[in-house]
C-alpha cells in the first residue's frame, strides 16, 4: 500500500504524514518516575552523564575519580563534581482487547493511540512495552521491552495483531500484566472501561509500580449517544446475559447521567495517583486527537 509521495506505509494504524508528525513529540509526563539508565530526561540527582551540574563537600566513601584536584590543589579541601544525571523513561502500552472493544471501531482506535504512543517512546529514546489483554483465564500477549526506533515494526506489527475477544475486565488485564512488568514510566491504559469491577486497585498497583497514569477511554458513537426507543433487549457481548428494557428512550437521560458521572469517577481515580485521563470517541478523527487533543491537554509536547 503506498501514499501519494510512492512511500511504502510502514503499518496500517498509521499513515506516514502522521509518522512524521510524530516522531517530533515528546511524552510530556509531570512524575518523572525513571530508571537509572541512559535517557532523554534529566533527574534532580547527580549522575555520570558528560554535562556538569554542580559542585557539593567530600563525604567518606565518595568516589575519588570525581574529586576536582583542582580546586583542592588549591583550596587543599576536597570538592566533589556533580553531572546532571539522564534517566530512562518506561512507557507501557496496555491495550484492552476484551469483546466489548469490539464495537464500532474502539479497539482500532485504541490500537492507533497504542502506535502513536509507541513511537513518540522510542524516538525519545526510551523503552517501550506493550500489553494486549482479553482473556478470562488472565492470559496476556505482551511484547517484550525494547528501545531503538528500529524497533518500531515490532511495536506496529504486535498492535496489528491484537484481536478483540474474551471477557477480561479491564482491571484484571491490568494486574496480570503488572505481573511481567519491571521498570517505572508512563502507563497507557486504552479501554472502554466498561466493567462491573472497581479499577482503583489495579490503578494503586501501577502507580505502587512507579507508573504515571494516562488512561484513555474509547467509547462508541452509541454509547455516547444511544438512539433507541421502544422495548429492547441488551446483551452483554462477553457474559451473554440479556437485559429486558421497557421504554428505554426514557432512560437515555438516567443513562448519560451515569455515563458522566463514571467518567468524572475515573478522572478523579487517575487524578488522585498524579495521572491524566480523557475520554473519547472512536469516530473522533485520529489526527485531531494526537495532534490538537493530546497537545491542548498536555500530554505531549
């Protein structure tokens, strides 16, 4: 498949204008929970990097190497120098591909939004994880870490794959795959969040696990905007279980109240840990939430 200027497209989430855009983004995270490898972001504390940063008193037990004899040649009194230190950024994608993703387009959504984030972590030098959950037995298809913007294909090729199914509540996709997890970052979480259970402990865990929250609700066009009338039947897409509505365009007021209210709810869950979140459509045009959204609500600079 190729676009107009005869490149080959490199993945079919995303197109090669938008590519370019994004590889000038960077993930504009306000915790810094880093690790001590080589990164783009500089910490508070001192490091080994090559740009020096300040000056502080000899104490036992430092290393001589970074004494300036200098100075003590000519104060005789030992003076330690210090380098900004570069830490290295995690970024986790945690993609839930459980049934209910799999309407009107929200997994396909999620997994663009997956892409984007990949590739602003790898072109910021720093090391990319993804997770892909949908499984009640609480298996998960994960993607190793990696770094490098050769690495890239892997991200595209792994979200390509991912296929909706299963009825994994979206906190549990989350601890199970906390449990393959080692690093501290950022944690895209992109799900419906349509779930009976409560996500605040899976979110305690990753930000236990040193994770910046940014969750990313992608809902349908329906079920921002139901249009039904009349008596109807609901069926759960991932239990089977039937709901008999009587009048239930009388509902749709109750029911965008509580939509609201639950949004507000994980707003405040994410708030509370030092995270962001957002809710969006799956019919919003992707390049309007990349490059005007993301950037209007500081995620990314």
């Amino acid at each position: 498949m190729r676009e107009g200027t005869d490149r080959p497209q490199l993945t079919s989430l995303l197109s090669n204008d938008a590519l370019d855009r994004l590889r000038r983004l960077r993930l504009n995270t306000t915790r810094r929970f880093t690790n001590k490898s080589r990164g783009e972001h500089l910490s508070g504390k001192g490091g080994r990097s090559i740009e020096f940063s300040d000056y502080r008193d000899y104490a036992p037990g430092d290393d001589v190497r970074f004494v300036d004899w200098n100075i003590f040649a000519r104060l005789n009194r030992p003076y330690m120098k210090l380098y900004h230190q570069e830490e290295e950024m995690h970024v986790v994608i945690l993609v839930d591909a459980s049934a209910s993703m799999d309407f009107e387009g929200k997994l396909e959504r999620a997994k663009q939004i997956g892409a984007a984030f990949g590739v602003m972590g790898l072109m910021g030098s720093e090391r990319v994880s993804a997770y892909a959950f949908n499984s009640a037995a609480g298996a998960v298809r994960r993607m190793p870490s990696c770094v490098g913007r050769a690495s890239m294909m892997k991200v595209f090729k792994f979200l390509e794959a991912a296929r909706a199914g299963g009825d994994e509540p979206v906190e549990d996709g989350i601890e199970s795959a906390l449990k393959f997890h080692a690093g501290r970052g950022v944690a895209v979480i992109l799900s419906d969040f349509l779930t009976f259970g409560d996500v605040s402990r899976a979110f305690n865990l990753l930000f236990n696990a040193g994770l910046e929250i940014f969750g990313l609700q992608v809902l349908a066009p329906a079920e921002i905007d139901p249009d039904v009338g009349g008596d109807i039947r609901l069926v759960d897409c991932e239990t089977a279980e039937t709901l008999d509505v009587s009048s239930a365009g009388d509902l749709l007021g109750l029911y965008d109240e509580y939509r609201l209210s639950y949004e507000r709810q994980l707003a405040t869950l994410c708030r509370q840990r030092c995270g962001r979140f957002l809710s969006v459509s799956s019919e919003a045009p992707l390049e309007w939430i990349l490059f005007d959204l993301f950037r209007r609500r500081g995620w990314v600079q």
